[in-house]
C-alpha cells in the first residue's frame, strides 16, 4: 500500500474515532450511562442461555456486555467509538474486494456516522452495531475463499448460524453474496446458480422454521431478531436503511469514475468534508441535550454528588421537573434548602417531589428524594414500579441496588440478601454487594454507617395512606416522629411555600423551630413576613421574629413597587426574582 494512501486511511479512521469519543465522552455522556441502569449483565450461564437463545440473541447479549461499563462514561465513550472504528474498517475492507480504490475511502464512513446519529436516541441499543460487525466479519470470510464450491458450502453454513447470531441482519451477508458473485467474480453455470437459489430459499426458510420452534414470538419479530429499540413493538425504520447501505455502497464505488491523482486527492477531501459536515447536522438536531441535562443532574443525585449539581444549576438555572428537584435534593442534602431555593427556578411542588407515574425513568429519579428523606418503603415501591415498566423487560442494576440498601436499612436481611447475591454476579457492582453482604445481620454496624444508620434512625416507622394531594401530611407525620430530622423540616417548608399554602405555613414551622436556633433561612424569614404583613400594619418592628434587616428592608421596597406600579412584574423580575415573594405572586 502507497504511503500517502496509508495516512489517508488511518488518518480517516482517527479522525471517526476522534469524533465520536468526544462527542460521547464530553458533549453526551449521561445518555450512556442512562442506557446501563436499565439494565442487568450477569455473568452466569442461565442468563447466557436465557439471551442467546432466540434469533438476534447473541448480539443482544454482546450489547449487553459492554453497556454494563458505560456506568463509567469515558469507558462507555471510548466502547463505542470502538465499536463504530470497527465497523469502519470492515466497510473499508468490503469495499476493497469490489474495488480497490482509496478516493471511495470516506464512504466506508457512512454506517458508523449513521449509528453515531442513531445513539444520539437513549432507547437505541447497541446490540445493532454487533450485528453488523459480525455480518461483515463473515462476507471477508467468504470473499476469501478462492472456489466457488467452497464458498456455497461456507454460504449455506454461515446464513443459518449468522441469522440465529444477529437477526434480519443476516440478509446483508446474503446481498453482499450475490451481489459479488455478479459483479466481481462474475461466476456462470449451474453451480453458481443454484448456490445463489440456495442462499434465497434459506433466507425465506429460516425465520419460518424458528416460527415452529419459538411459537410464542410473532412471525415479524423473528424476522428482525436483535433489539435495536428498547420498545421492543418499535423497530425503526432507518435500520433496514442502514442494511441497504451496507450492501449498496461496495456496490456503487464499483462504477465512480478513475480520478487522477491530483483529482483522487481534492474528491477525498471534499467527500470527507461532505460527509462530517452532514453528519455534524444531523448529530446537532438529533441529539437531545435538554434530555442530556437532566440525566446528568439524575446521575450526579443518584451518586450523591451535591456540590456538582448545585456548581451545575449556578451555570445555567435548570427548569424541567426533574432536574428542578434533584437540585433541590442536593440543596437539602448541603442544608441550604431554606436559604437558596428561590434562587433557582421553581415550577411548583412536581419540582420538589414530582407525583409518581407508571413509567421507567421519573420514578427511578423520585425514588432518590423519598429514599434519602426517610421514606424507605415509597423509595422500595418507586424503584420496583420502574423496573417493572422497563419497555424490553431487562431488569435494572440500579433498581436492584436500591431495593438491597431499602431491605438491608428496614432489617429486612433475607431480602437484601437475595438482591445483594445477584449483584455479585455483575462486573460493576460486585464489590459494593459483597462488602454489604459483610454488615448483613449486624445492627452495630449499619447504626454506624453514615447513610444507612441515619436513614434507619429517621425512616417512618407508622403506617399511612399515600397520598399525591397530602404529601405535606406525610413530612408533617416524618418531622413529628424525629424533630431532628432536618431535611423533613426542609422539605415539610419548601412543600408549604411551593404549594402556596401560607396558612398552614406559621403552624408547620413551629414544629421544627428548635431547628432554626442558629438561624430563620431566608425563604422562611420572607414567608414568616409576609404572612405577618397580611393583619399587621408595621410587620417588620411588630413581627415576633428575627428578621434580618436586609429582608426587611426588601419586603418594604417589594411592597412599594408592587402597589405603585399598574404593571410590576418585569421589575420586581429584575430585582426580587430571588425572593418567595415574587414566586407566590407570578409563578402558577
């Protein structure tokens, strides 16, 4: 190979690498590790047997196993562009059999930038890009063999094992047959032919003998196999065209015209640019980054990483539900709920404990606010509920953890047992399962951890009725069981505030009054005088409270442009947006 076509070769492969690491690794990174908490690899032979077992089996458990390292997002990152190198490279090396050429290069490109664009969808599974993968490693395979008898034997070997390996994507090995039968080798007589023959009646043979075998799958879905979608009624349309393409560029390069060298060099360059240039469009408006942000702040809350989200919303603000309360959590958490919580944007009380729905993603969220509250049998309850509601049935590492933790702090060993055995069978979590299998049964020492010991001292030991309307009812039952409870104080307050419920907001403060002795937060001390306001003249001398003087003397200039101005809000925006005040009076 000429060395100038080398660089271009490699240098091409960087750079698609290059790219996709980055774009992955540091533009996207939470929608890789939102794939790996909806799943659960063990590294046991029933669950091998359970995969694999059907068509497409074995690229939905290759998928699998290297979703399990995206909890790590560089790792999960440099995977994928891994994978999609891969791919490139088997393209290129198709393409080479057909015809030789390095100005057709960047077209070897084309599927791994389509799945780059496809990955931008969180509910896109990898197992797709195995699939190809294999399907390719096989035509090489074939385009080796220099008898035409050697190949048919091969053919008719390969078909069956590579349609129960990978799915429909078996078919891409069947057109890449044919089509370098013709157009290469352009073999003749009645072997060729009936081998081709062959090759077709197996193709249409095959997913109707599995129909006999697996009855209950629907005869489509056999014909598709592997999981591309997590919706598994869902196969998405622009798979099949990604098999096409496979198939049809080697086809297509065959017939582009010879190029001078000089010539050869600017149609590279230009294709390169083409081809980048689209793909960068299509990532940019495929690519969800509003979804982005809140996963990130889910993962930072699902790895107790306050500061982060709090250092995060002092970049931007958030204001999707979800994201709203995980940040509202970590001000919890750093104890400064009641002081800087109207210095972000609040959208209500759906941000602070947002109302449980049968779905497979907000309730693995709220299962963190109830879980670190106190209220360890919701948290059990949200967490089961979002396993079970996980579209391709797969069952949820993070789920699983959550229910050991909630048994193992309820007392409930033989249960958190259970959990905790199956996590030892993970890659990721096995160490975490088997030191806590070390505390199991010991009292002692679970009082002593600082999460679980705290959460076993406050957790809700009555029972009540759920409720989405009462949840005020529930913090009140949580505070009044601990007074020490701090964060129930926080949230029984924020609750009262965000749900615009200032009379019962004076008698719910009094029951964790003693918890403000070094302080009123300043969300309370604005309620406390404003409510205070509403039957006394002069609230800020009478008021049985200490009020900073700043707050006093914010309500009084508050108050004058708010009763002077016929249209206040764009300057009480602009100088109290900080303030529970200008949330009570124009926020819905």
């Amino acid at each position: 190979m000429e060395k100038n076509t080398l660089y271009k070769e490699f240098g091409l492969t960087f750079l698609l690498g290059g790219c996709i690491f980055l774009f992955f690794g540091w533009l996207y990174p939470f929608h890789l590790v939102y794939q790996e908490q909806y799943q659960l690899f063990l590294f046991t032979s029933d669950y091998l047997a359970e995969t694999v077992g059907r068509p497409g089996g074995m690229v939905n458990y290759l998928g699998r196993f290297i979703t399990q390292f995206f909890y790590f997002p560089w790792i999960g990152a440099a995977l994928v562009a891994l994978l999609l190198v891969f791919l490139q490279r088997e393209m290129a090396g198709i393409m080479k059999r057909f015809r030789n050429s390095s100005v057709c290069l960047p077209l070897s490109c084309i599927p791994s930038l389509f799945y780059w664009v496809l990955l931008c969808d969180e509910n896109m599974m990898p197992g797709g890009i195995f699939a190809l993968l294999l399907v390719l490693a096989g035509a090489l395979v074939y385009f080796s063999l220099p008898s035409v008898k050697v190949r048919g034997i091969y053919g008719v070997v390969m078909i069956p094992a590579l349609y129960w390996f990978t799915g429909g994507a078996f078919l891409i090995f069947v057109g890449l047959s044919l089509c370098w039968e013709i157009q290469v080798k352009k073999e003749s007589g009645k072997w060729v032919w009936s081998m081709l023959a062959a090759f077709l009646l197996i193709s249409l043979l095959l997913p109707l003998a599995a129909k006999l075998w697996l009855v209950q799958y629907p005869l489509s879905k056999l014909w598709t196999g592997a999981e591309y979608y997590r919706f598994r009624h869902i196969f998405p349309n622009v798979i099949p065209l990604v098999w096409m393409m496979v198939v049809l560029i080697p086809v297509v390069s065959r017939y582009l015209p010879e190029k001078s060298a000089k010539q050869g060099g600017v149609w590279f360059t230009g294709l390169v640019v083409l081809l980048f240039g689209c793909t960068g469009y299509l990532v940019y408006t495929n690519a969800d980054f509003r979804k982005e942000e809140v996963m990130r702040y889910d993962y930072y809350a699902r790895h107790r990483q306050w500061s982060k989200i709090i250092a995060y919303a002092d970049q931007k603000t958030p204001d999707a539900p979800l994201s709203v309360a995980c940040l509202n959590l970590a001000l919890a958490k750093e104890g400064i709920l009641g002081e800087r919580m109207f210095s972000y944007f609040q959208n209500g009380p759906e941000g602070l404990m947002p109302s449980f729905l049968i779905d497979f993603t907000v309730p693995m969220t709220t299962n963190e606010i109830y879980y670190h509250l106190g209220f360890i049998n919701i948290s059990k309850r949200f967490v089961f509920e979002a396993m079970e509601s996980i579209p391709d049935f797969q069952k949820s590492a993070r789920a699983v953890k959550r229910l050991a933790e909630a048994n193992l702090i309820m007392g409930e060993y033989a249960v958190a047992a259970k959990y905790l055995k199956i996590l030892q069978q993970t890659w990721v979590y096995r160490k975490w399962a088997t030191h806590a299998l070390t505390v199991l049964g010991d009292d002692e020492r679970i009082e002593a951890h600082p999460e679980w010991g705290m959460l076993r001292k406050y957790r809700l030991q009555q029972d009540f009725l759920f409720s989405e309307q009462e949840k005020d009812m529930m913090l009140g039952l949580l505070l009044q069981q601990d007074y020490t409870n701090r964060m129930a104080f926080d949230y029984l307050m924020a609750y009262t505030l965000l749900t615009k419920n200032l009379p019962h907001f004076q008698p719910y403060f009094r029951l964790g009054e003693p918890l403000t002795l070094q302080g009123i937060p300043k969300a309370y001390q604005e309620a406390l005088i404003y409510i205070w306001g509403l039957t006394n003249n002069d609230p800020s001398r009478s008021i049985p409270y200490p009020i900073s003087s700043t707050v006093k003397s914010r309500v009084e200039a508050y108050r004058k442009i708010y009763t002077t101005y016929p249209n206040p809000e764009p300057m009480l925006k602009s100088q109290f947006s900080d303030t529970y005040w200008y949330y009570y009076h124009f926020r819905k």
